[in-house]
C-alpha cells in the first residue's frame, strides 16, 4: 500500500473538519464517537392507543429516512470527497441509491464471498488496525429532509439500522459523529444540529473496510452500505431512556415476577401496567424514577417456543405523553445438572444457523422475508436459531418471541482470519474495548426478549482474555442467561460446551463422561452443503439418548447465493468467484443451506423436518391395532392434533381413518388402539400415521402434518428372480430366435422384440418392443460405478480417491451366448485391470422380451482399492420417456442414508421433476428401497425393473458427465447445465450415502459406504403397455 496516500489524506481532511481526527476508522479504540448509548428495543409512543396499534411507523414521533438518496462512489478511501457535506455542495452528477440498499447489487462494486480470511487477502496482508485504501471503496451519501416543525420541542434522535462497515455523519453542515459495529443500529442525538420545519440536510460516509473489519471475519457475503431501516423519532425531554425487564417464576414454576429497571431522565413517577394478550390488565406498580420494580402474578401464562404467549407492559412517566410498550415473556432459564432448562424442562434444542441475506437485497431483508423464515422453520420443527454471526435486524427476535423460536443471541466479533493462535485478536490489549463494546450492545439491546436463551460472546476468533472480560461481564450483568462462546471449548468461560462439526463419536465420548458437566449444544453441525445431511438421523439418536446431549445448530438455514444473470442470459444462483477474475473467493462454500436462497426447501430439508419433529409414533401390539404414541414437547399435550392413518397393500391406500382425540400429556406415551382390519401374508402391508393440526395456528395452516411415521404391518419379500416364458393356452411355447452371424452383433429376437449385444464389447446396445427403442440408439446398458460428485463428495477429496471407478477398463475377455429352457443366456466376462476385479454380465431373454440382467463384481482380496460411489448399471433412454412410476421411497429425493422422511408408497412423476437444481450441479434425483420401478412414454408403454431386492434408482434428463465437473470444481450452475436429449436411467443394487458431519473432510457413515468387495445385483427388466396412472 502507499502509506503517504493515507497521510495526505489525513492532512486534507484534517483541514475540512478539525472536528475530528479521521483516524476513527483505522484506531481500534475509537469504536464510537457522540453515539448513543445502547438501549433495549423498544419505541415510545406518543400515547396509549398508539401504543395499543404497536406500529411506530405510524407514530407521528416517527420519520423515516428510507428512500433514494444521492451516492457518489469511489474504488479507493483516498479518492473519497472531503467537503460533500458541506451544505451548498453540488451533487447533481451523483448516482442515486436505496437506502437501506447494499452497493454491490446497485451496481457499486462486485459481491466477494470468502469463508476464512478477510475480502482483501487476494491483495493485502493483514496488518490489523491497517486495512488497504486501494479498493478500499468509499460511499457518500446526501438527502435533503424537512423535519416535522411540531418537534420543534423535543429530542430528535436518528437511528441508523446497520451500515458497513462504520459511518461518519454531518447535519447541516457539522459533523455529528461516528460509528463501527455494521450489525448493530447506531443512533446520535441530533437535536442540536436540526432545524424542525426546515430543510436540513444529513450526510454521511462510509468505508468498507475499517479497524473494525478485523472483527467482522464471518463465513458469508462481504457487502457494503446500508443493510436495514433508517429514521428519526422524537423524544421527550423528560423521558424514560432505558427500560429492562427479568421475567422469573418460583421453584415450582407456577408464580412469575416481573423486575422492571429504568433509567429515567430528568425524574419523575413511572406507571407500569402489565396486559395479558387480550389486553386484560393483571399486575399494575408504579416506579419512583430511575430504579427497580417488581411485578408479581400468579400463575401467568408460560412463554416457550412450544407455547409462545405474551404479555405487553406499558410504560408511562408521569408528566409525559409517551408510552412505552414492552413485550414480556415469563419463563426461567437454569443451568442444573449438565443441562440447560427452560421453566425447569431440559428442552431440546432443534435449531439452526440463520444468515440474514436476501438473494436479491443482500444484507437488506424484508420483514415478509423474515415471516417467511419463520414459516418455513415452524412448519420443519425448527424451534431454534443462532443469529450467526452477529445481532440481527431488532424485528427478527420480535418475531422469534411472537411466534415461539429459541434463540442465540450472538455478538458481531469474528476474526476468523487472524486465526486462533498468538494472533488472535481476543489477546491484543487494543482490540480488547471493541470486543467488550460489541458484546456490551448486544446484550444492552436484545435484554428484553424472551426468545433469547443464549448470548454468544462471537464466532472463531480464538480464545484469549477479551473474551473472558466479555463473558465475567455479562454474567454480572444478566445472570437469567446463559452464556457461551465455542472456542472456549470444555474448560474456558462458557456456560454450554458448544464445539462445531463433533462428530458421532465424540459426542457419545463426552455424554459418557461424568466429568464433563456442561451440556452439549452444538454451535454448529451436520453441514448441509449441496445434496447432504445423510446420517443426520444418527446425530439424533444421540441426543435422545443421553441427556447432556441437548441438540444443535445445523449449518445452516438458506443458502447465501444472490441473484445473478449467467451464461445465455439464464438466471442462477451466483457465489464465490462468479463476479470477477481477481478478488479472493471460496466458491460455493456459501451454499450450506437447508432452503434454497429464494426459501424452497432443499431435498435435505424434508428429513430434516422429519427428524426435528416432536410426535413419534411405534408398535405396540400391531397385530390387534396397537401403537404407542409419544409426545416429544415438553410444554402442551397433543390436544390441538388429530391423528389421520391409512393401510397400504402393496403401496396402494385400503383402508383409513382418523383419531381427533389425543389424551398424550409431554414427554409421555400413550397407547392408542386402531380399527387396521385384516391383513395378510401375501403382499407388504404398511400403517401410515400423521399428526395435524386442527385449527390455524400462528404461521401454520389448519390441516399442517407436524409429524408423520410409517410402520410395518407385513414386511416386502422380494419376487423371485426366476424368470419364465410366457404360456399361453394351446400355443406352443417359442425360444427366442439367436441370429449370431453378424460380426459386430449378437440379435435376438422374439414375437415383437428384438435385442442386440455388441460383440466387441458385450454390452446390450438395443432393446426394441413392438418397435419402440427402450434405448438411445448409439448408446447401451453400461456398468455404472460413478456419480457426479457431491459437494461433501468433493470436500473429502472423493473424486480424486475414486477415480479408478470413474472409467475404469472394462477389457472383454469371454462373450458367449447359448439356449437353455426355450430361453437365450448372453454371458459376458470382463477383466478390470485398474481394480483388480473380475466382472460379469449375464442376461436371460424369454419369449416374452423380457431380460433377467445379473451383473457379479469379483474383487482380489490381496488389492488396495478404494471405495466405489455406486454399483449398478445405467441405460440412457429416448426422452419420450418422460414419466417415473414406482413402489418405493419418496415422493423428495432420497438416499441410503437420507430416507426415513420419505415414505414407502406409489409414485408416479415426470422425468423433469426428477431433477433438482442445487446450486452447483452435483449427484441428485436418487430414489431408495425401490420394489418396482416403470419407464414410461406418453402412451405408458415402456419397462418395468424388479429386483432381487430394494434398490436404488434415478432416472434424468441430464447425463453423469454434464453433472460432473472434474477433478476440480468449475463454478458450474445448475441452471446453466444443458438437458442431453435423453432420459438416463441408472439402476443401483446400492449408492453411497452423502454423510453430513462435514464438507471438508468426513465421508458417510461406514455402514453407508460402497467399500471395494465382491457384489452381485439381480434384476429383470420387462416390457409394459398402456401402464396409465390410476388412483
């Protein structure tokens, strides 16, 4: 960097405003100046009706700031205008921007996405407090607003939602201050510089990067500007300025009290009344100034996530108008017995990692966005969230306490890039203030909210006394709270040993260790990068088993992709390294999510769902219609469910039938008695069992599934794979015609079918029925061992450590063909050189077309050969073939270790919707425990498979290749990968499952592994005429 740049333009800007010194934004301990103190979120209204309404931006006390604004922008902090707040300025040739609004979606710089290390690691050492004035883009900003003249008597206060990465501000003129911390609001007292009933003019800049930066080291995108709500309000002189309330409840957890601090300005009497939700007041107390107040009530209504009631205390200081609304939920939260409680139960906690981005505002989220994400989380039984890694717009903890979600209030520290080692900034004595401020804030803000069961002291920024001040702090501070931090691992100051990425083993290590007393809540697991979240299951087994075990945070809820215009002018999902050829980038390591950027659920999201769920349903005494039903809440019976069953018989629904009355209180199991009627031997009989609810409930619709199981009442036998000619009565039985004078093919043929074998290779090249090819021409029925890989896949290296199978030697050694039975056997033998293993093909043709395909894998014992992604072969089909029916598991995609929400049943689908788009394009489309599976055109003619056992399908428009982007991922899309002009069916006697304990390292669970030994697959493949989809 040219350091003489930065002291030039010091020395100029120390002649425009002697004010201040602008070395603010490179001094680490100059974090704030004449900002306001922090205060808990609330708003005061001008009156009580007002206040009733709850919604300040119709107060006449409010005035936005939102809207377009002047911007100039510049590529370095050195080329930034030094007098634009002048008032006078000419701003004519400036662009416009939103406010809030990002740069970099408004045409001000390209989006960077970086995990570890900070945006500027491509071009810039870190030097902490120094950041780079090259690049280092600066925004101004001008608007002209006419103050309300009846403020002329009151306090005017500006607030400012979030900026980044800090904020100098000028009124009229006259510099008002400045600010860091881009995830927390910052409000000055404007009242000296606003001339109410007049113009006035508000400037402000903002920097990129400053000191602050360093802190500011989170795993997702890197934006710039303003990201939430801007405005003024007025205040009263004589006010009260802060207001903080302790919700507690006895030993028994039945009376609740209320302590009320305040912080009152210029003196006076305070009225408190507490109102339950239909406005009944239930506790009154009046305050005598700045102090403390406790309000009893007996037996109030208990807030949870499973039960979120509210009450609102109103405020009011006697000689003002004002009142000030304040939402209050009584609960209790304990640290006892290695377990963390909330109103004496030990919940679990079903959570997730939630970002706050938006794939077309950036760090800009609307408030039906934010509903949107509680929706989706109440109707996957999430009831927890981390607000990673920093605090979130005010209105998402209201939400969270409204709607019933358990919250980690997180602080915005994390110096990811520094490391954890001597560098880290949790040891350096001038960055020990901004981390205390930053956890001071968060705390100071978000007191009031019942949902908030956790303050975290930041997100991988080492360990070190920084953290600790913070941490002795807050607990001085706020004993009704837990507190933790996950790199102070099982000894350092936290309250939960919160570690990331413990895998199974661990977990029990530690549950099964007396001497760790603190409960396990991981901060973040089960990483749900592209198709993943295989063994997730097993992660709660875990937690329901050992009590220590309390649950965790899955990494994490949306994935983080913007908006963006690919090749051909298609849309995708744009990441790390899509924007320019120069800026540091971590792929699409910003993918992690278990809903899509525009909120669909991902695949995985479905089994999340399931396992988070909290009815659960299992045999009893089935044969007489008994099952046990258990009630996982901890706080309501299941009163507000009904149950709905019905039996299948071969995958086809017989009988149903409904139970409305649910007598299960929490945590207990009840038995309940179903009318199953018969069954029998012949066929696989299943019970289907859902829960829903029975009226509306907050976001969830009357008639919402809450859970769901599915139970074995006669378990599948698989078909014999012998296979037989067809008889018909008083017509003599003909063998298949073999016409094996051809030197390139082997043709047999029957009444309405013809198959072809290429002699060169041994393979199955053509399958015609009643003149219709079952395969592309020019393609065949090829062993298949490969899958594009998916990105755990890729972060474990699997495509390099699987190469061999990818297109391993398939050399023929022995091509025989001979008639047995009236029946054609095709024998093909193969060597596979570069695994060491024998392979064998044999087909068995009857008169009827069908073929018996048998497909044995020999390994050598005394071979290193690496595990294999699949065994199983594929048969790429004309793409008239455009629907899917089968008897297995669906109808979402699944996988061997990703099932158990997918329901065993009959589907019939498109080949279209088959696919799923994960925002790198990857393996996908997979169906398990597959009975039967059917090919079929328009006019439902086709193939039918059936095998020796439940196997694994998949059948696309898309070709393995297209999917698969090498040895190295290529800032692919799905969006952007072209459908082949075929449909691809694969055929697995078994696929690898897709493992989720990470996605840099860790493969899925042993038992889900395709490990390099001998293998042996059966199947029949059959025609079918006129296969129409009927109910």
């Amino acid at each position: 960097m040219k350091k003489h740049l930065i002291t030039g333009l010091f020395a100029a800007l120390a002649l425009s405003a002697s004010a201040q010194s602008f070395k603010e934004w490179i001094d680490p301990e100059v974090n704030a100046v004449n900002r306001a103190p922090m205060h808990t979120n609330y708003f005061a209204y001008e009156s009580a009706d007002a206040a009733t309404r709850g919604v300040k931006e119709q107060s006449s006390r409010f005035m936005t700031l939102n809207g377009t604004w002047k911007f100039f922008w510049v590529k370095d902090a050195d080329a930034r205008p030094t007098d634009f707040w002048r008032v006078g300025y000419n701003d004519k040739g400036w662009n416009d921007i939103p406010v809030p609004g990002v740069w970099e979606l408004n045409g001000f710089g390209d989006p960077i996405y970086v995990n570890v290390g900070y945006a500027w690691r491509n071009q810039f050492q870190n030097n902490p407090p120094q950041v780079p004035v090259e690049n280092n883009h600066v925004g101004s900003y001008r608007r002209e607003i006419t103050v309300p003249a009846d403020w002329k008597n009151k306090d005017i206060i500006a607030h400012f939602g979030s900026v980044t990465s800090n904020m100098y501000l000028w009124v009229n003129g006259r510099y008002v201050g400045y600010s860091e911390d881009s995830k927390l609001e910052a409000e000055f007292d404007l009242t000296p510089y606003l001339k109410p009933g007049q113009k006035n003019l508000i400037a402000f800049q903002v920097f990129r990067w400053c000191d602050g930066t360093y802190l500011e080291d989170q795993d997702f995108f890197r934006y710039s500007g303003v990201g939430r709500d801007c405005y003024l309000y007025a205040r009263d002189k004589k006010r009260i300025q802060d207001i903080r309330v302790t919700p507690d409840l006895d030993a028994d957890y039945r009376n609740g009290s209320l302590k009320v601090q305040l912080d009152v300005k210029g003196g006076g009497n305070v009225s408190l009344e507490l109102l339950d939700a239909a406005g009944k007041q239930v506790a009154t107390a009046t305050a005598k100034g700045s102090g403390i107040a406790t309000l009893n009530v007996e037996n109030p209504h208990k807030w949870t996530a499973e039960t979120p009631y509210l009450y609102t205390l109103r405020s009011t200081l006697q000689g003002s108008s004002e009142v000030i609304p304040v939402k209050v939920g009584f609960r209790k939260i304990e640290l006892k017995g290695s377990q963390i409680l909330v109103n004496g139960q030990p919940v679990l906690f079903k959570g997730a990692d939630r970002h706050e981005l938006d794939p077309d505002g950036g760090y800009v989220i609307s408030r039906e966005r934010m509903l949107q994400d509680i929706q989706v989380m109440k109707q996957f039984n999430l009831n927890a969230v981390r607000t990673c890694h920093y605090p979130d717009d005010n209105l998402w903890y209201d939400l969270c306490d409204q709607y019933g979600i358990y919250v980690v209030a997180e602080a915005n520290v994390e110096s990811h890039g520094m490391g954890y080692g001597e560098k880290t900034l949790a040891k350096r004595t001038d960055y020990k203030k901004a981390h205390m401020e930053r956890n001071q804030r968060n705390v100071q803000r978000g007191f009031n909210h019942p949902s908030i069961i956790f303050w975290s002291l930041g997100n991988e920024a080492g360990y070190g006394p920084n953290f600790e001040a913070a941490y002795d702090w807050i607990k001085a501070e706020d004993p009704s709270r837990a507190v933790q931090y996950e790199q102070a691992g099982k000894t350092g100051k936290t309250d939960i040993y919160c570690p990331m990425y413990y895998g199974y083993d661990r977990c029990k290590k530690y549950c099964e260790d007396d001497s760790m007393t603190k409960p396990l809540i991981q901060c973040e697991y089960a990483h749900a990068m592209g198709n993943s979240e295989g063994g997730f299951k097993e992660y709660w087994d875990l937690v329901r088993k050992y009590p220590k075990y309390q649950g965790g945070f899955i990494w994490d809820f949306v994935d983080q992709s913007v908006r963006w215009t690919g090749k051909n002018g298609k849309m995708i999902y744009a990441y790390g390294g899509d924007f320019n050829r120069f800026d540091a980038s971590d792929g699409n390591f910003c993918d992690n999510g278990l809903i899509s950027p525009d909120r669909v659920p991902n695949p995985h999201m479905y089994e999340v769902g399931h396992i988070y769920q909290n009815i659960w349903t299992t045999p009893a005494d089935l044969k007489n219609g008994e099952i046990n039903v258990f009630n996982e809440y901890f706080f309501r019976d299941l009163s507000a469910y009904y149950m709905e069953w019905e039996v299948l018989k071969g995958g086809k629904v017989i009988r149903t039938g409904r139970v409305d009355n649910l007598n299960v209180a929490p945590q207990q199991t009840a038995k309940i008695k179903l009318d199953l009627g018969k069954t029998c031997q012949c066929t696989e009989w299943l019970l289907n069992v859902s829960y829903k609810l029975k009226n509306r409930e907050g976001l969830l619709s009357a008639g919402h599934v809450v859970a769901k199981d599915q139970l074995v009442l006669n378990p599948y036998k698989a078909p014999s794979m012998e296979l037989k000619n067809c008889e018909q009565s008083n017509i003599e039985v003909p063998a298949p015609q073999v016409q094996d004078n051809d030197w390139n093919y082997l043709i047999v043929s029957g009444d309405a079918f013809r198959v072809e074998f290429n002699k060169h290779n041994g393979y199955l090249t053509k399958y015609e029925v009643n003149g219709q090819d079952m395969i592309k021409d020019g393609e065949a029925l090829t062993p298949n061992f490969w899958r594009a890989p998916t990105d755990n896949d890729f972060g474990a290296g699997l495509q390099r450590k699987y190469i061999a199978w990818k297109n391993p030697e398939i050399k023929l050694t022995s091509f025989k063909q001979r008639t047995e039975n009236n029946q054609v056997i095709v024998e093909s033998a193969y060597d596979m050189p570069g695994v060491s293993a024998k392979l064998a093909l044999t087909y068995v043709i009857n008169n009827a077309g069908a073929i018996k395909v048998t497909q044995k894998l020999t390994a050598d014992k005394n071979a290193k050969v690496s595990n294999m992604f699949r065994f199983g072969l594929q048969m790429p089909m004309p793409r008239s073939f455009e629907t899917v029916e089968y008897y297995g598991r669906g109808p979402v995609e699944n996988y061997s270790d990703r099932n158990h929400c997918a329901d065993l049943g009959i589907y019939r689908q498109s080949v279209a919707e088959q696919f799923y788009p994960y925002i790198r394009p990857q393996e996908n489309g997979t169906k398990t425990d597959i009975r039967w599976w059917k090919m079929l055109d328009r006019s439902g003619n086709g193939i039918k498979i059936v095998a020796a056992a439940p196997f694994s399908a998949s059948a696309l428009h898309y070709t393995i290749e297209s999917l698969d982007e090498g040895l190295d991922k290529r800032q692919g899309h799905s969006q952007e990968v072209e459908e082949a002009d075929l449909t691809n069916l694969c055929i697995d006697k078994i696929q690898a499952g897709l493992g989720c304990e990470d996605s840099w390292g860790r493969i899925a669970r042993p038992e889900y592994l395709v490990p390099y030994a001998d293998y042996e697959f059966t199947f029949i493949l059959s025609p079918v005429c006129h296969s129409i989809g009927m109910e």
